[in-house]
C-alpha cells in the first residue's frame, strides 16, 4: 500500500493498539536491488537474500504460531523508484507474495510504502 508520510503516526499508533510488530526500512540513497535486500534483512534481522525469493522466505519464516500480524514500512524509497524501477516493481510484487502466504495462514503482513503528500495525491 502507497501511504503519505503524514500518515506513518498514525500507521505506528494502529500497528501498535493491534500489537502487529512494526518494522521500518529507510531506504534513503538505496538505488540497486542488492541493496534494498541488504536493507530489509537489516530491518528484519536475517541475512541478507541472494535474491526476491530469498525474501519472500524469509518473511514466510516470520510467521510463526501467535504472531498477531506484521507491518513493514519502508521509506525514502525515492531513489530505488527512480533508478531501478524494474527491482522496486519485483520486491512489491515479492511482498505481495508474501503477504498473500500470510493471509491464507489467518494472519497480516502488510506493507506500506510511504510518499510524499505530492507524490500521493498524484496516485489518483
């Protein structure tokens, strides 16, 4: 999910009051695939992926019996979208992959990629 940057308080206030854990990723100067897989691992804790599958498991591998639900919030990701468009497009697919294993588990993984009001409002 797209989400502007005013929004992230209230994002962390909900992620909180539903004790989903809430993981940010900055991903500020992040302009190649390798290292938005660095940065996400680093974020997540495990070793960084060879590649999007690698990813997709390692998120799998976080679910585990009890956990309520997981938000990942990434941010600054004005590099990755301008100069590697293709990889920004493949880890949104791989998240939403992701995502969807965890939803026929009965539980959330949401991911929310924050804009800015101006980059947002020309979603519509």
């Amino acid at each position: 999910y797209f989400l502007p940057g005013e929004d992230i308080d209230e994002l962390l206030e909900a992620a909180a009051v539903n004790r989903f854990s809430c993981l940010r990723v900055n991903l500020r100067g992040c302009a190649d695939p390798s290292d938005l897989l660095l940065r996400v691992a680093g974020a997540l804790q495990f070793p960084p992926p060879a590649d999007l599958a690698g990813l997709v498991a390692a998120l799998r591998s976080l679910r585990t019996p009890g956990t309520p639900g997981l938000v990942l919030l990434l941010e600054h990701s004005e590099d990755l979208r301008a100069h590697a468009t293709g990889a920004f497009k493949a880890a949104m697919e791989g998240l939403q992959t992701a995502s969807l294993e965890w939803a026929r588990a009965k539980a959330p993984l949401w991911s929310f990629i924050a804009l800015s009001q101006d980059e947002f409002d020309a979603l519509d």
